[in-house]
C-alpha cells in the first residue's frame, strides 16, 4: 500500500509517500528540489556514483512515521545538500524548510 500526504512546513507545500512493504515502511518527504528519506537511503551512492545529478537528499535512521522523519537529526546529507546549508544533526523539518526555500527561489529566476 502506498500513501501520500502533503505537509505545511514554513509556509511551503512538502509531499510525503509512505511505501507499506513487507517487513519495513519506506518514508520520504519532497520538497523544492529536493528530499529527506528514512534509513534506506543510500547517500554514499549518492554522493559517489550518481554525483553527477546533484541529488539534495538527507537520511533519518530509526523513524517509522512522517512526524519523526520531520523531528528526527538527519545522520547523513549528500553533498549536494550541504551546498545549500544542510548539514547532518538539522531535523528533517529544518532541512525540507531549507529545500523548498531554495526550490522557490530558484523557480523565481
């Protein structure tokens, strides 16, 4: 089952999707150009093999719902994320604000 639901974070629309598979939940929330993900995300990847897309993610381990996704320390950020000011231990409230600051102004120019 799958489950999409749109947040308010500091006064910009965030996305989150909510994979139900067997044995985990995915969680991911979406905003601006960029996402933060619950502990399958691979940033070492990221940050080595697929570099060359700039992909600005952030990585929360140990959460099981949207709420702590948002309120939980990231553990790891891409570089790319780190470019705009978000770094490792910012909640995941902070960073989805960051990201969709950034998307809007970069949609502005």
């Amino acid at each position: 089952m799958m489950r999409l639901v749109p947040f308010d974070i500091e006064g910009h629309t965030a996305l989150g999707a909510e994979v139900l598979l067997p044995g985990t939940t995915l969680l991911a929330i979406t905003a601006g150009n960029g996402y933060i993900m619950c502990g399958a995300l691979d940033v070492q990847l990221l940050n080595e093999r697929l570099k060359d897309r700039r992909i600005i993610a952030g990585r929360a381990v140990g959460v099981r719902t949207f709420e702590q996704l948002l309120e939980a320390p990231l553990e790891s950020v891409t570089d790319t994320a780190r470019s705009l000011g978000i770094e490792p231990g910012m909640t995941g409230r902070r960073a989805i604000a960051v990201m969709a600051a950034a998307g809007a102004k970069a949609h502005a120019e």
